[in-house]
C-alpha cells in the first residue's frame, strides 16, 4: 500500500473554452490515423505510378544500352538494378502496410485497451511511410548508380 488515499471531492467543471479545446484536442487525436492513411495512400500511388513509368521507360531503352557494354558494366549494373529494385519492393509494401494497415488480432476489451491500440497503429504507419520513403530513396540512388555504370562506363567499387 502507498499509505495514502485519495478521496473523491468535488471536482471543477471546464470552463467553455477548456470544454471547447478539448472537443478540439479530441478531434485532432481522432483525425490522425484516417490523415496518415491518406498521405500514405498518395505516396504509394504517385510512386507506382512512377515506377511503372520509370520501368517502361528502360524496357525500351535496354536493348540499345546492353549491346555495347563490356562484362564489368553489366555485373555491376545489374546488380544496381538488383539492389534497387528490391529496395523498391520494400518500400511498396511499407508503403501498402502505411496506407492499408495489417490486421492483427487485438483483445479490445479492456478499459483504455483501444486507445492503447490507436496510438500503436498511428506510431506504426508513421514509421512505415517514413521508412517506405527512405527506401524510395535508397531505389533511387541504386538506379542511378546502375544508370551510371551502364551509360557512362563509370566504374564503381562494390
């Protein structure tokens, strides 16, 4: 035991404009999740779309780059377009899981158990986004990197 106790007393009513910032505190608590889901759903599709374009784009470039490299170009280019491609996957489905989520079993019925919840799903597709951006970042410059060997013969240390 603590050695003390708390006694219920009267407690002081807010005041209009407390009762009203906290109607607004509320309400921006409530808008964080569906906001973050938002900006995740436009950064996953502007980036598809960008991938899809950027793909397209070395389809019909390829076969004219690939026939004058020499051996060292494409080991090291295709392991650029390797690397960056799996760090666009990843950042596709960081991006998926920041947008959509993940279902998980969650026991809900405990007293403040769904708050609890709401503040782990927005810390966690918070992450996701950020870290589906640092991935797009990462892609970025592998394909550069790839872009660069295969295009300038600029030799590059693995």
């Amino acid at each position: 035991m603590t050695g003390y106790t708390i006694k219920a007393g009267s407690a002081r009513s807010l005041s209009p404009s407390e009762a009203a910032a906290s109607e607004r505190i509320q309400a921006l608590v409530a808008d964080q999740l569906p906001s973050i889901r938002r900006a995740a759903e436009r950064w996953r599709d502007g980036s598809g779309i960008a991938s899809a374009i950027a793909t397209a784009a070395a389809m019909f470039a390829a076969p004219e780059i690939l026939q004058n490299v020499a051996a060292w170009q494409l080991r090291q280019g295709g392991t650029f377009v390797g690397v960056g491609v799996a760090l666009a996957v990843i950042a596709l489905t960081l991006s998926l899981f920041a947008s959509v989520g993940w279902p998980r079993r969650a026991d809900l019925t405990k007293p403040g158990a769904l708050n609890v919840w709401y503040g782990r799903e927005v810390t966690r597709a918070l992450w996701s986004l950020w870290l589906s951006m640092m991935f797009t970042l990462l892609a970025v410059i592998a394909f550069s990197a790839a872009g660069g060997v295969l295009l300038f013969r600029l030799w590059l240390p693995l």
